[in-house]
C-alpha cells in the first residue's frame, strides 16, 4: 500500500504555543530505505528507529510509514493536542502485537519533553507527556504509539473540559449502517438544541460525535449532561439506541451512545490518529453529508487521509475556535440527576 505524500502549503507559525512546522516533505526527513535516524529541531534531537520493522505485514507497511505519515499531517493535528495529557498506547511490534498502556512519561527522556502533572486518587500523581510540536510528536510515535490519545480537559484546569463527546459502538446485530443513523440522530437532537456538533470517523467501528463547550462545567457535570442526553436518545428511539452501560445488559443490534467516556481520565483517539486495525484506518474528521451519504470506516486510511487534508483542510478547525462554543450551564440544571 503507497503512501501518498502530503506536503502542507502553510508557512511555520506558532499557535497558542503550539509549534506548527513549515512546509516540508516526509521522506525529506524520514529516507523511505533508512533503518534509523537521528533528527534535529532547533536543537531537540529525535532518534528514530526500527523504521523498517513491518507494523502492518500484510499491507507491507512499516514504522517508518507510521512516523511520515505525522509528519504529514503535523500541521493540522497539533494544535489539537494542545497542552493535552497524553496517555501513551504502545504498540512495539505493531498493528497486531501485543499493546500496553503508560502514562506516566518515561524515564530517561529528553529533557525538552513537557510534561502535565495529573494527581490520582490511587496513583499519586502521574507526570503525562505534552504533545507541542513536532519533535515531541515523533518521539511518542517512535515509542509505538499508533493511535494517540489525548485527555479531554487542558492541562491547567483537568477537572473542566472544553468538549465533551459521545462514542457511537455497534452492539454485535449491528452493522454500520446503523451506527451512520445514529450518528444523524444525535446530530439532529443536538441541532434542536442549538447546539454545535462535530463528527468523526473512530477509525475502528464507529463514529465519534464531539461538542465544543466554553469551559467552566467540571468533568461530573459534562458526564452528567452527556448521560441525560444519551439516555434521553434512548427513550425516543429504543429500536436503535441504547446508552446501557452494563454490557450484558445491552439489547443485540443496538448501538450505543456511550456517553461514559465522559467521566475521569478516560480517553478516546485523537483526531487523524491511525489506528492498529487492518489497512491502517485513520479517526477522520468528517461531514453529515458524507455520513447521509454512506462513507465506511474503511475509506479513510493512512495511505489517502493526507490527500484529503490538502483538498478539504482541517474540518476540525471549529474545535480550536473560542468563539462557536456552547455554554453547557444552562442545560445542566435539567441534566443533573
């Protein structure tokens, strides 16, 4: 499977702190047939390796891949990592190894490496990596990180998000087809709300629909609304939705409004994450259009998601705006149980 080669036409620029790179191609950085690299960013120095190691086998695509394909789309996917915790998902010998999770920045590390101090009740707390720029970004990936998996709150206030989401899952009887009519729905009754609303592609089974709130409300607050609303969802449409939190509880051929996701330290992949499933499929950002229209999971991968950056641009953008977000107070009073 070719990678096609994205080059961003942008100048570099600096964005709330986060560095964006210049113009610039992958392979000039990363050579297709080098076992190992060592790079250099205004004096962070990367080492890169194992390029050639095969992450997906049966699409002969390799590390080295993975790393040029964030190299190609750093420009539109940092500022959504933003001053974000990351927690690392390491997969080190690929798509279909075996994984482990860390959150915890390792030990030694670059000294530039930022880190989001994150104190838990049964941890202590736990010093995340920051994803600023690009070095930072191929140093994680260099660990095996596939998919990338930010928290939902900024690093100066944890406890009070500026989103909030609802992960659209296939319970087994239902196809993705299903999970598109969700998607609408939560679409539909979120518009009724006058309430902003984005969507995404996860990459794996479902569709990711996100809200951009002006923060204030504090994670148990934003679970609760996005609980109220799921399961009101539910009530309106039981034939399709379910928000059952109880997996052996959950109806067969639903699809679940998982409004959980919400709640303390859970993550979900960030947007353009590749993600460790056949094909290298890619968390895409995508229109309700394209969703009436009937896309799949699988037509967004690492091999032509660039392709559609250069043509489409960042359809996320919204999400980084201050102005457009909605003030989630006046609907808790409702939501709160």
């Amino acid at each position: 499977m070719a990678i096609k080669r994205f080059t961003t036409k942008r100048s570099a620029t600096t964005r709330r702190g986060v560095k964006v790179p210049a113009s610039v191609e992958s392979t000039d950085l990363i050579p297709d047939e080098a076992p190992e690299i060592e790079l250099s960013f205004e004096g962070r120095k990367v080492k890169l390796t194992n390029l050639q190691k095969l992450f997906w086998p049966e699409e002969g695509l390799r590390k080295g891949d993975l790393l040029r394909y964030y190299v190609d789309v750093s420009p539109v996917l940092l500022p959504h990592l933003e001053a974000r915790a990351m927690v690392m998902k390491r997969y080190p010998n690929g798509a279909a190894g075996p994984f482990f999770f860390q959150k915890r920045a390792p030990v030694p590390r670059p000294e530039w490496i930022e880190t989001c101090p994150i104190e838990h009740t049964n941890s202590g707390v736990i010093d995340f990596p920051i994803v600023r720029d690009l070095a930072t970004l191929l140093w994680i990936v260099n660990l095996g990180c596939i998919d990338l998996n930010p928290w939902y709150a900024r690093c100066r206030d944890v406890h009070k998000p500026d989103y909030l989401h609802f992960d659209l899952d296939p319970v087994p009887g239902a196809d993705f087809e299903k999970v598109r009519q969700t998607a609408l729905l939560v679409h539909q009754a979120l518009d009724a709300l006058k309430i902003p609303n984005f969507a995404k592609t996860t990459g794996s089974r479902g569709i990711h629909v996100y809200v951009p709130i002006v923060r204030g409300p504090d994670q148990k607050e934003v679970w609760t609304f996005a609980k109220s609303f799921a399961q009101g969802l539910e009530h309106l449409h039981p034939e399709l939705v379910t928000a059952e939190y109880r997996i052996a509880k959950r109806p067969k051929g639903r699809v679940l409004v998982d409004y959980n996701q919400n709640a303390w330290g859970r993550t979900l992949a960030s947007v353009y994450s590749v993600r460790p499933k056949p094909s290298a499929p890619v968390s895409t950002p995508i229109t309700w259009t394209e969703i009436e229209d009937g896309i799949e999971i699988e037509d967004f991968r690492m091999d032509n998601v660039p392709a559609r950056i250069e043509k489409m641009g960042d359809l996320w953008k919204p999400l980084l705006e201050s102005s457009g977000r909605v003030k989630l107070e006046r609907f808790l009073s409702s939501s709160k149980e």
